[in-house]
C-alpha cells in the first residue's frame, strides 16, 4: 500500500472523529482509501465559507488563565491551520472535526456587526475590552472578501468602545485608518502572533500564515502610527521553538511591541491525535522528542485542562522555558509597558453621538 499522501498548505492531515457522534461511518473513509490506490483526486482541498446565524456576538470569558473578559469571533474555523490551535475543538460543537474541517469549513457570521451594536447600546453593558479572535483569527483568508472585522471596528470607533485584536496576519494593515482614529482615545490594543523566526518552522506550523517578516513589519508600522503591540510568543513548544525564545523577544522588541506573553503548548481533546500525526509525517527524527518533552511539562500527558498551570506548564522543562522569558523581559523590555485601554468615553456615545451635558 502506497504511504497517505501529505496534504500541501494545511496543517491538519486528517479529520479526526467528533467526540459528540456516537457513530463513525466507514464508508467514507474507505471511498477515500480506494481513490487514493486507484491515484483517483478524492479531496479538492478547497475552503468553504458557510454563514451561520448567531444571535449574539459578545462572549464573556471564563477561563482564569486567559486575559481577557469579552471576546468576539466573526468566524468559527481558521484558514491560518496552525497545528496547535487550542480554538481547533470548538468546531466539534458545530458538527465539524477539529482537524482538516477546522481549516476548510469556515463559519462566517455577517450580521456581527449588528449584533455588536446592539450590544454597546444596550443599557445594562458597561464598557469593557472586547478581544476579536479570542477563539480564531478575525484576519483570517475570509476577512479579505466578508470584512467583518472592519465593519466591527466601525462600530467600536462610532461608539467609542475600547477593543482589541489578536491576529497573525498583516491584513490587519488595512485597517490603519480606522486603528488610528481609535488610538487616538486610547481605545485600541493589538497582540501579534510571532512563533518563530524560521520560515521553514512557519511553513510547517502555520501553514497559510504571512511570512515572519511581514509580522514583524506589521509590528513596526503598527508601532510607528502609536498604536500599542503585543507580541504573542505562543505556543512555546519544546524543540520546535523553544530555542528562539532570546531571539524572538529582542526581534519583536527592535519592531516596536511594547510586551509580550507567552503560553507553553497543550495539547487537549483532539489536538493531541491531529499533532501527533503531524509531527509524525513533517519531522519524524524530532516526533518522539518533541512529545515528550511536552508531555514533561504537563504531569506525563499531552492533554492538560488545570486551570492556572495547563498554560504554563511545570517540570524542569516548563521551568527553563519561564526563565527565559524573565531574561527577556529584564533585556529587551525594561523600560517598555502595555497601557490599559480607555473605558471612559463609551458611556457618552451610547446613542452614536456625543451626548450632551
């Protein structure tokens, strides 16, 4: 039997079973199985973009271990198909795999927009930060055809409500004009994802991700029209990037980020089966290494749901991992802090304009 052909530009390399069905169906597996013997093309690989209906948009935040108390998700699903990504078990929920679906099956939500607004309007709502892509990232390949983000940006700027963004893709760029009008008022606070300074990592990781260098200089235009940076140097993953993490804190803080954060990787649900097999077919001299070191940082499991140390790990492994990061941000950021956004003007524009006093 010929070995399973590796997937081009995704990160997934299979679907994995939903833990919510009860049932595995064969036949389509074993379709599949036949087309690839007969060298039949079984699998376009082509993204699909679905809209789906929510009724509301804003979601508060639960987790101690994530910092932040809203988020908003104009897609469900990322096109990025970085293998680690913890949002990768939430398309379970809407009947989908974590694994290939969650990159080629992506949920688009149009009335976003709407929903927020009602949402900054209603009475009871007292300005708080409202992250996009707390769960996928708002910048993703849809953006570029829906733009929801923008338009949600729209109304975070006509409300004057403070918001912030995490993403890592330049797309963002596009939207200068309106992330300027929003520093203005301190209302804006962006976190860049930059998980290494190696292309070739990045191609593997984070395959339909921007280069490096695009994400550094979005980090430096961002800087240069004073628009706050965080770099997000996450997932750590030991020996994939955990050697970089000296070079990866001074590159982000030479660009202009003002901070950073960082989590070392877990692997729950089914991110464990989708990265195991990942790693087995892109770097199988390093397979066995890499899992277990993860696997040290988190009790002997790849999978760790405890609150307040499954993002940071434990063990010699976890430990060294900490202290590099206290030597960077005693190097590179010594002098440098991410300001808190502004929650003071919103109050005054609930109607879409300037109240009068």
């Amino acid at each position: 039997m010929k070995p399973k052909k590796y997937i081009k530009g995704r990160g997934a390399q299979e679907n994995v079973h939903n833990r919510f069905f009860q049932h595995i169906y064969e036949t389509r597996d074993d379709f599949l199985e036949f087309c690839r013997l007969e060298g039949e093309e079984a699998d376009t690989n082509k993204t699909q973009y679905l809209p789906i209906f929510p009724k509301t948009i804003v979601n508060k935040v639960k987790s101690p271990d994530v910092g932040m108390a809203f988020s908003m998700n104009p897609y469900q699903g990322c096109e990025h198909g970085c293998i680690y990504c913890y949002a990768r078990n939430t398309h379970e929920f809407w009947g989908y795999s974590a694994g290939l679906d969650f990159e080629r099956k992506i949920l688009i939500k149009k009335d976003a927009p709407d929903l927020l607004e009602a949402k900054l309007k209603s009475k009871s709502w007292k300005a708080e930060t409202i992250v996009l892509s707390g769960n996928t990232d708002c910048y993703q390949p849809a953006e570029k055809k829906y733009q929801i983000t923008r338009a949600c940006l729209e109304v975070c700027l006509k409300y004057r409500h403070p918001v912030g963004i995490i993403t890592k893709n330049a797309m963002i760029l596009r939207d200068l004009d309106i992330l300027k009008e929003l520093a203005k008022d301190g209302l804006i606070g962006v976190n860049i994802s930059v998980t290494s300074l190696s292309e070739e990592t990045r191609r593997i990781l984070e395959p339909r991700t921007v280069s490096i260098k695009k994400r550094l200089k979005t980090i430096r235009i961002l800087s240069e029209n004073k628009i706050p940076v965080n770099a997000m140097l996450a997932p750590i993953i030991p020996g994939i990037n955990s050697h970089e993490i000296l070079k990866l804190a001074k590159a982000v803080s030479d660009n202009g980020a003002r901070s950073f954060a960082f989590t070392v990787v877990r692997l729950n649900g089914a991110i464990g089966q989708i990265f195991t097999d990942w790693i087995r077919k892109t770097l199988p001299d390093k397979a066995d290494k890499v899992l277990h070191q993860i696997a040290e940082c988190h009790d002997g499991n790849l999978n760790d749901s405890r609150f307040g140390i499954r993002g940071r790990g434990e063990g010699k492994i976890a430990t060294q991992i900490h202290d590099l990061m206290k030597l960077a941000r005693r190097t590179y950021f010594k002098d440098k802090a991410f300001p808190e956004l502004n929650k003071e003007l919103h109050a005054a524009y609930k109607d879409g304009q300037l109240k009068l006093f």
